[in-house]
C-alpha cells in the first residue's frame, strides 16, 4: 500500500531534519529575480488585478524555489520587491498588500487559508516551501489597522510595513520582519515599527536572523542581532542600488559578513536602468558565490554550502584589534601633495601614489590611514590615491563613517578621485592597508577590475591590516577598511 500524502510529506521533513542534524553544514541558497512591474498608473488596481501581478512573479520564484530544493538547499532568500515591485503610491500599493499574523498563531496557511482574513499570497509562499520541503525567505507589504487616537495613525486609519516572512519546510509562518529603517524613497510605506524588531529563529542549522536593505547600515537591528542575540546567519532580501566604490552590493554585504563574523545571504532584485544588481552567500572567510550583471536583464539562483555555526568553525577569522597596528605607526606630518575630494557626497582628504611602491600616511580628524604598497608596475594613464574620511555621512540618512581607503580615480584628473569606476589595468604585486579607527565595526572590502572580488586574495590580521595574501590576480580598483561608528550617530 502506498503511503498517504500526509505521512509521506511528514516522512520526508523528518528525513531532511535528521539530514540536518546530522551535518555542522546546510545547503543555502539566493535568488536575484528581475521583478516583473506593474503598470505605472495613478489609480489603485483592483485586487483581483493586484494578484494576477504578484502571481506571475510568484510563478518566476516558485521555479526557483524548486529548483533550489532540487539541488539540496535548505533555505532560500527571494527580494526586497520581489512579489510586486515598487512604482507604487501609498495609496496604490494598497490592494497588495495583506495582514501578515504574529507568528506565535502558529499558522500554517497553505493547509488553513481561512483561519485569518485572505490572504492568497501567504497561502502560495506556504505551499511552495511545505511542498518542496524548504524554508522560504520572502519580502511583501503588511496591512495593520490602529486607532485615530494613536498619534502617530495615519490619516486612512492603517500601518503599511515593508515586511519580510519566513515559513519552515512544514509551510508553517515562523518569522515575520518590519523593516525600521525606511529608504527615502519608501514613500508606498512611511510607517515602521515603534520599537525596531529582533527577529530571530531556530532551525537544525543554527540560530537565524532577518532584516531588509537599508537596515544593514544601523545598529538595530543589524548589530543587535549578530553582537547581542549571536545569531549564525542572518537572511537579507535588499533592492540594492550601486553606488561605486564603496556601497557596491557584493562588495559591502562579503564585507559585512566578514566584519560581523557571520553567514549572510543576500537576495537583491535585479534591474539594471536602477544599478539594481548583486546578491551572494557570504560567510566570514569570503564569499561562497555571488552574482553581478549589469549587461543583461536576467536573474539568478545562487546556491552554495556553509559551516551551521560560523564562529565555531576553523575557517572562522579571529576578532580583530582594528585599530592595534595602525595605532603603532608614528603619525607623520601632513603631506604636501594632499588635496580633498567627494566620494559619495563625503569630503575625504587624499593623497596619490606618486611612486610605484612605498609607504604612506593621510589624516583626517582623529582618523589615519597607512599603506604599504608596491604596484607591478606605475601606469601614466592611471592615478590611485590614498584617502581617509572621518565624519557624519547626511545624504540618503545620517551615519558616522571612518573609511580607510587605496582607489583609482576615474581618469588622470585628481578632481575625479571618488567618482565611480568599474575597470582598471593597474596591478599591485601587494598591499597593506590600516586605519586607527575608534571603532570595532569595520568591513574589509577588496574589489577588482569588472566589479569581482577577490576570495582567497586577502587577509585581515588579527591586529588590523588588510593584506593581499597573494600576489593580486586582477587589477584594482579599491582596496578599503569601511569603518561604521555606531556609537557617535
């Protein structure tokens, strides 16, 4: 007799739970989805209109939510936007948007679709991961009605939230996110929660944490969930736009999870007219795999291993003192060939390298930046400087930075020192970077020509030098310490 569908669905999330168990590694996966828009209109649609749009980009990622379960995966990350895109008013988003229950309801929605109010969206991403035996990440609008006499109630009488949610491979709503830290552009939204959220969640293969996009840039909950609630691995759908050198996705979210010391799985739209590309499984030791195309408009599914518990793995970088080595260097004299220039808005103070190996200094406020270097050979089409910035950055949100970093400027004029450049011919035979940061929260970022990291190329020491570990395979295009002063903002 065959089994029933009940006892077999139950046999094999039993099967792969013992499979995880069994393992201190688990099969992750993200995908980058290029997001089918709605029609740009002034009007709300219908709901009907509404999830016949959200069905066919639900249709893309059920394909590869499959196809990651085919490969072994046990969690996918999809999107910030994935299900519906973002040319929405506040009013417009409306009919896409549903209530999301507190996970403690202990819902399954894709066996009990009525329990709460409709909500046919939740219903699909419960069945996708119950029917593939697979945790399911994914990024939707949350509904939530209040009280006019609440102050801070809008207007038409409701909450709008950017929301993340996670159902377990039973199809069961395990995790559900508010984004706090709203992007200026998120006027569909506007509301955020109170208090920002810590959202965490067990599984056979550690301790999980979520928050979206602009997020990561934050204290909260970014750092309370990997310094305060220890977290293994935190799930990260963004709709990244680029902005060179710094804040390229795949660049920032490898750096981060080599700073944080934790696995992080980034999941980023794709939509290249926005600079809207870059996703990646990333644990502290470098990236597993990542994928960024501006050329075309396709997406992708990234699938890759890693270690359940990051910290107690041998692989696991030790803590760095970032400011141990750098505070050791005698603090030279300001240079004669400093100058300043914008990088992203900032002003930094920069200095060229104006020999082809050396070691130099520049200083800004309390911060100093030391290189060593030696470069295979000096081109003179090609200019790199050296730049230190030490301030509050108030463009797109106001945080406090410390950056430390070696870059090409976009052509021989100093006055384009800053400005974005994604290609280069200059290689370095090696580099050693340091900064005497006040921080403890610094991302090591190396990026090379083509907009390609460089895993396996470099090293952190445990007293706060960037290194090239081997000789540079690719040209350079920054090289940088990222420092992010938390306390000061």
């Amino acid at each position: 007799m065959l089994p029933s569908q009940p006892l077999l669905h139950a046999a094999v999330f039993a099967l792969a739970v013992l499979q995880a168990l069994a393992s201190d590694t688990f099969i992750a996966a993200v995908y980058e989805h290029a997001v089918i828009l709605p029609d740009a209109t002034h009007e709300p649609v219908s709901p009907d209109d509404a999830l016949a749009l959200m069905n066919k980009n639900m249709d893309v990622l059920e394909g590869a939510i499959k196809e990651a379960a085919q490969q072994g995966a046990h969690i996918i990350v999809t999107p910030e936007d994935g299900i519906y895109g973002w040319r929405f008013t506040r009013e417009g988003i409306y009919p896409y948007l549903e209530d999301i229950p507190d996970p403690a309801v202990n819902w399954v929605p894709c066996t009990d679709p009525t329990r709460f109010a409709p909500a046919p969206v939740q219903e699909r991403l419960s069945c996708m991961a119950r029917n593939n035996s697979i945790y399911v990440v994914a990024n939707m609008g949350d509904k939530k009605p209040c009280n006019a006499s609440d102050p801070s109630c809008p207007s038409d009488g409701r909450y709008q939230y950017n929301t993340d949610v996670v159902f377990d491979p039973e199809g069961k709503l395990v995790a559900r996110y508010h984004k706090y830290n709203l992007f200026m552009s998120e006027t569909q939204f506007f509301n955020y929660p109170k208090k920002p959220e810590a959202v965490t969640f067990e599984t056979p293969f550690g301790k999980f944490g979520i928050f979206t996009c602009f997020d990561i840039l934050f204290r909260e909950p970014a750092v309370v969930l990997v310094s305060e609630l220890q977290v293994d691995t935190v799930l990260f759908p963004t709709a990244w736009m680029n902005v060179l050198p710094f804040l390229t996705a795949v660049e920032f979210h490898s750096a981060w999870a080599m700073g944080m010391r934790v696995n992080f799985l980034a999941a980023n739209t794709h939509h290249t007219n926005l600079s809207m590309t870059g996703s990646g499984i990333y644990a502290p030791d470098g990236a597993r795999t990542y994928y960024y195309n501006m050329k075309t408009e396709d997406g992708r599914l990234l699938v890759a291993k890693l270690d359940s518990h990051p910290r107690l793995s041998p692989a696991s970088p030790p803590a760095v003192s970032w400011s141990s080595y750098a505070s050791s260097v005698q603090r030279f004299s300001p240079n004669d060939h400093d100058f300043e220039g914008l990088i992203f808005h900032d002003k930094f103070t920069l200095t060229e390298l104006a020999k082809p190996e050396g070691n130099i200094t520049v200083c800004q406020k309390d911060l100093c930046c030391h290189l060593n270097y030696k470069m295979a050979g000096k081109r003179e089409d090609e200019v790199y400087v050296l730049g230190a910035f030490d301030g509050l950055h108030v463009v797109e949100g106001q945080y406090y930075l410390q950056i430390c970093t070696l870059l090409k400027c976009q052509s021989t004029d100093r006055n384009t020192c800053g400005q974005p450049v994604e290609t280069a011919q200059t290689k370095f035979e090696m580099f050693s970077l340091s900064g005497t940061f006040g921080t403890n929260y610094v991302f090591p970022e190396v990026l090379y020509s083509g907009v390609e990291l460089a895993p396996g190329e470099f090293e952190v020491l445990n007293d706060g030098r960037l290194m090239s570990k081997t000789r540079p395979t690719k040209p350079v295009i920054t090289v940088t310490l990222f420092g992010r002063w938390y306390e000061k903002d």
